[in-house]
C-alpha cells in the first residue's frame, strides 16, 4: 500500500514537521531516513509547540509508529533526552523502532566537527555542530559505529579502537586537542545500552511486512533538496541524501514501492549556514519576514537568512524528486505586504537560465529574475478552502503551480495544526 516521501524543497525549515504531523491520523508508520540531531522541525499542537531534532514528526501522533531508518546518525544522548521530554508531557514515545543498522554519534565527532569548522574560518560550512558530517564520513570510511554495535561489548571495543587510532592522530596532531581514550567511549556508549534495547528492530523488514499489510508509510526527510549531498549546492550541503532517493537507502523501502512524492516548498526562502542562495534578502523585505515568519533556527538558534520565492528551485526539487504533490507553507507571512516578487529565472553574465546552471560558479553568481504580483493585505490564517483565499492568494498559489510542475495540494495559513487548505489528498486522488 502507499508509501509517501516527504521532502523539503529549498534549503530547509519548509515546514516538514507540520505536514508530517498534518497526514498524522492518517499514517500507520513515519520514517526518518536521512540526517540527525541537525534537523529541527517544530510542530504547534492546539496551542502547544514541540520542537523535535531526532525523533519522526509522527512520533506526536498516537496512532503512528515512528521509525528510525538506517539512513539517520544518531546521538543517543539527544535521543533519550528528546524521549524524556516528551514523555514529561505525556506523549507515549513507546511505539518508537530504531534501526539496528543506523550509525551512532561517538563524542569524538562532535568535537571533530566543531574544530574543523574552526580551522576552515572564512570556509566553513555553517555547520550545526552536532558530529553529522564527521559521522558519515566515518560510515562510508567503513570505521562507523552502529547501533547493533553496542550490543556486542568486545566488537564495540574493536571498532572504536579502529577509529581512534586515525582520529586521534587528527585531533592531536592538527587540532592540537588531547587524544580521546578509547574506554571512554566504550563506557559512555554503553550506559545506554539498557535503555536503547526495546526500540532495536530490524526496520526494513517491520516496513516490508507493514506494506504487505495495507499499512500506509511516510518516509519523513530531514534537511532538504539544496542540502543534497549530492544534488545541493554541495560543499554547502549536510553530509546525506536529502531527496526522495535517500527515502529508499536510508528504509531498505525499494523504489517500486513508492507511490507520491510530496515536497514541502515555504512561500519564500530560508537558509541557514553558509553558501550560494540568488534571491537573498539584504533589506527590510528580508527583516521583515524574518520576523513575522520567526525565522530562527530551531535547532542552533541561528537567523535564517531570508530571500524571496525561486521557482528555479521549485522546478529543480520537482524534477529531482520526481514530486508529485507540493504542500505550500507559510503564505500567511505575505499578508502585509502590497506586492510579491517571485525569481521566476536567472539572468548568469547575461544569460537567462530557467533551470539551475550546472555549475556552482554560475549559480553564485546567478542574479534573480523577478516578476511581481499583487499582494491581498489581509489576514488569511482564517481560510480553510481556497475559494476562501483572496483573489489575488489564489492567482500567487497559481501562478507557482504553473511554473513548478506538480500541483499545490496544501496550502498553509498559519502555524497550528489546523491551519491548513487542502485542496487534494495526497495519498493519491
Ligand atoms: P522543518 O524543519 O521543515 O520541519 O521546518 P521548521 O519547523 O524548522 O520551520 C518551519 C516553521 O514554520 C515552524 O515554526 C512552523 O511552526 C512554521 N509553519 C509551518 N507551516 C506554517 C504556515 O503555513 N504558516 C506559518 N505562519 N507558519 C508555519
Ligand atoms: P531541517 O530538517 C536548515 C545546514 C546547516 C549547514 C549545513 C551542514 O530543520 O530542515 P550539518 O550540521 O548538517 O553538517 O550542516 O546544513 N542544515 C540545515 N539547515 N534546516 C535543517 O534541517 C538543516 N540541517 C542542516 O546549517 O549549513
Ligand atoms: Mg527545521
């Protein structure tokens, strides 16, 4: 039965945590399948609001079983103190699998990654410092860490001991940081062995019986199409795969069984850290949506940096995707505004380029080519259909559709669960 990725389509904080929560009683499972503790997606539940880093989004809904994928770094420190909080406000986090092939988020790479930002300086990435980079190169330098790991004492011990012996070369003698010991590790990653024992599965094959069983699944992304790894606008990306296809790598859910593709695209542009981004904002458009839209980072407390809607991205995270439905978010945050630029192409030394260049120099240097549209200047958190949108809400709602190649499914007015148009069902029809 179906299976449903969600993405981001920009560069993040879209709003994946409410359409996540939104599909809610609708989903029997929610997967996370890329990235970790560097994800912040907050979700506003009659009034309440919960800021989740680790956890699935549906972990909020009571009927969905959460999933961590193989796909996702996990920093088990953050894992249980996100559960104890919850649990502290009475969300039952019971229900929650975790992946036996995931990799786990030694100490040691948290300090990697905060002091290679610092010697990198003005080439740093933006990092948010959590140990999310360092820990996927470990993984594809076969010197990772997984959770079944800890299982098995002696092994744990061999594999830190495998992955210091490099490290703390490193970290002596480039970073000048004391050498860690290997039995510190060892001791501070097993004190969670207890605790993480019930949530341990084998979750591509819990999925693959699900499916069989009519069960319908969201493969939820953390991050976003332009911090793809590989499709972003690498080196200013996170260190996995962001688009539909890390839906697949990062579940053990084949191809074949994905049936929609929903990509969560904000009404204007955020980015936080580092990197090219065309339609940023250096004036008082960008303060003011900043603002109303509280555009700070949910996980490092970071400004976001603000730029109007591209639709050459639009169309980019579409075709990379392959998104069969958009959920629009945060239209509300226009509601003062007289009128609305919107980068609908580039001009790159002259040249107009409708789709994204191919290469990195040309898109830093990609200046926007806007067409602007009439704002409605009021207050639109109200509407629940579309014919209630003003007039000239709509024409921005279809001026987007027509220019991204997917239809707009959701339209969002406001933060709280109920604040929504939906004007198709994303589980197909
Ligand atoms: P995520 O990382 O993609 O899950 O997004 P974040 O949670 O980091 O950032 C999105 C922010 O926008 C959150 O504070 C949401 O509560 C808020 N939000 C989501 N949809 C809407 C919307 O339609 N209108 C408004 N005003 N806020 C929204
Ligand atoms: P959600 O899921 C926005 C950015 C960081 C940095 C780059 C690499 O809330 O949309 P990393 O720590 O991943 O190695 O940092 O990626 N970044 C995000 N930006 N939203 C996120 O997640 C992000 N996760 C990472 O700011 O530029
Ligand atoms: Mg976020």
């Amino acid at each position: 039965m179906p299976v449903i990725v969600l993405i981001g389509a920009q560069w993040g904080d879209e709003g994946k945590g409410k359409a996540t929560d939104l599909l809610g009683d609708r989903l029997d499972y929610v997967v996370k399948f890329n990235g970790g503790n560097n994800a912040g997606h907050t979700v506003v539940i009659d009034g309440e609001k919960y800021a989740l880093h680790l956890l699935p989004s549906g972990i909020l809904s009571s009927n969905v079983i959460p999933v961590i994928g193989n796909g996702v770094v996990v920093d088990l420190n953050v894992l249980f103190q996100e559960i104890d909080g919850l649990e502290a406000r009475g969300i039952d986090t019971s229900r929650l699998r975790i992946s036996a092939n995931a990799h786990v988020i030694a100490s040691y790479n948290r300090s990697l990654d905060k002091v290679s930002e610092r010697f990198l300086g003005s080439r740093r990435i933006g990092t948010t410092g959590r140990g999310i980079g360092p820990t996927y190169a470990d993984k594809m330098n076969r010197v990772g860490i997984r959770v079944q790991d800890l299982f098995d004492e002696s092994i744990l011990r061999q594999k830190v001991t495998a992955a210091l012996l490099f490290k703390n070369q490193v970290l002596s003698k480039i970073y000048n940081r004391s050498a860690v010991k290997v039995e510190e590790v060892v001791q501070e990653l097993l004190s969670y062995v207890d605790r993480l024992r019930p949530y341990v599965a084998d979750t591509a094959l819990e999925l693959s019986q699900a499916l069989d069983n009519e069960k319908v699944v969201l493969c939820e992304a953390g991050q976003a199409t332009l911090l793809d790894v590989d499709h972003g606008t690498y080196p200013f990306v996170t260190s996995s795969n962001a688009t539909a296809g890390g839906a697949c790598t990062g579940s053990g859910i084949p191809p074949t069984r994905i049936d929609r593709v929903v990509a969560v695209l904000k009404a204007f542009t955020s980015r936080v850290g580092e990197g090219p981004f065309p339609t940023e904002l250096h004036d008082k458009w960008g303060d003011y949506l900043r603002e109303v839209g509280h555009e700070y980072g949910t996980t490092t407390g970071r400004p976001r940096r603000i730029g109007w809607l591209d639709l050459v991205i639009g169309r980019y995270a579409q075709r990379i995707n392959g998104v069969t439905d958009f959920a629009m978010t945060k239209l509300d945050n226009y509601d003062g505004l007289d009128e609305i630029p919107v980068c609908v192409a580039y001009d790159v030394n002259g040249v107009r380029h409708d789709e994204m260049p191919i290469n990195q120099t040309d898109f830093h240097h990609a200046k926007p080519i806007y067409e602007t549209l009439p704002g409605w200047k009021q207050d639109i958190s109200g509407c629940r259909k579309f014919e209630d949108l003003p007039v000239e809400a709509q024409a921005f709602v279809e001026f987007v559709e027509a220019r991204v190649g997917a239809r707009i499914s959701i339209v969002g007015v406001g933060p709280g669960r109920e604040a929504v148009i939906e004007r198709h069902s994303v589980l197909g029809g």
